[in-house]
C-alpha cells in the first residue's frame, strides 16, 4: 500500500487478534503506522482514525510546502543564470586591459551584489570603483548594472570622482525603488 501511494501518505491501520509485541513490531516494520488489536473498542478505532487522518494532513501540508519551496528555488536558480548572463556580457565587452588589474570570473551561484569597476580616465589614470549593493540575485544586479554604465560613462567624460559618486548615488536614488 505504501509504495503504491508513492509520496502521498496513505494512512495504513493494522486491525488484528495478535496482541504480542513482536507482531506489533513486525506491523510497523511492514509500513503500518498504527495498531489495534480486538477486540475492537469503538472510541479507540476513532480516535486512532482522526489522529491518522491529523497526520495525512499534516503530510500534504508539508508536501505542499515541498512544492513551493521546489518552487521558489528553480526561480532563484533562474535568476541567478540570468543575473550572471546579464553581467558577465558587460563586463567581457568593457574588458580592461591593465598589469595593475587583476581580474577573475567565478560561479555566480552565490551573486551578491559585490562589485569592482576599474578604468582608464581620459589622462591614463586608472580609477577602481568598489561597491556593495543589498540583495542578492537579481536585486543586486538591478543596481549593479547602471552603476557600471554610469561609471565608464562618467570616468571617460573626465569627471573627477566625487563628482562622479555624487551623480551615480543621485541617479540611484532617482531611478530605483526604496526597498
């Protein structure tokens, strides 16, 4: 019966004569969850029965539980593939070149929000933003991403960096929402 049910929790009430507790043990071993022996006393049958049911219940709620959190999961793992495409592009096609700059990609399974921007000004200096935005996943990204746009944009028009970090948190606050 139980193997039949799969993950469903199938209720399985053994009815005998056999009173010893090798048979119980024997019952229960073979999958049973409870065990009346006869014979049968009618308040005892049904309060095993509603505890039984109690507990199938309490099986789907948590199966159901189950499926949402499966759920939530695939989301995260889907916005952690998109949030590490979307990066990943724009930091390959700015690549910076630099003896004084070393870089690494590692699995974004565990994207934070992290962030490390260098570039050349106009007269050769080379700038180095480090940033850390809440969230993960996607939220990060979400902001990540203007940051370093503004960034490159800014640092080659020639701003100088206060300037810049005034302009960028200025936009941020423009442009993203407060949570």
């Amino acid at each position: 019966i139980k193997r039949m049910a799969g993950a469903r929790h199938v209720p399985v009430l053994l009815l005998t004569a056999l009173t010893d507790e090798d048979s119980l043990v024997r019952g229960i071993s073979a999958g049973a969850d409870d065990f009346i022996s006869k014979p049968v006393n009618r308040v005892v049958l049904n309060s095993r029965l509603y505890a039984s049911l109690r507990t199938q219940r309490l099986f789907a709620r948590l199966a159901a539980q189950n499926r949402e959190l499966q759920h939530h999961q695939e989301q995260e793992e889907s916005e952690q593939k998109l949030a590490e495409r979307l990066l990943a592009g724009m930091i390959r096609s700015k690549a910076l070149v630099d003896p004084r700059v070393r870089s690494f990609s590692r699995s974004f399974s565990l994207f934070n929000g992290d962030l490390m921007l260098a570039r050349h000004t106009p007269s050769g200096r080379l700038r180095v933003l480090l940033g850390d935005f809440s969230g993960h996943v996607l939220h990060a990204a979400i902001g990540s991403m203007p940051v370093a746009v503004m960034f490159e944009q800014l640092t080659d028009d020639g701003y100088d960096m206060r300037a810049m970090l005034e302009i960028v948190n200025e936009r941020l606050k423009e442009s993203l929402p407060v949570e």
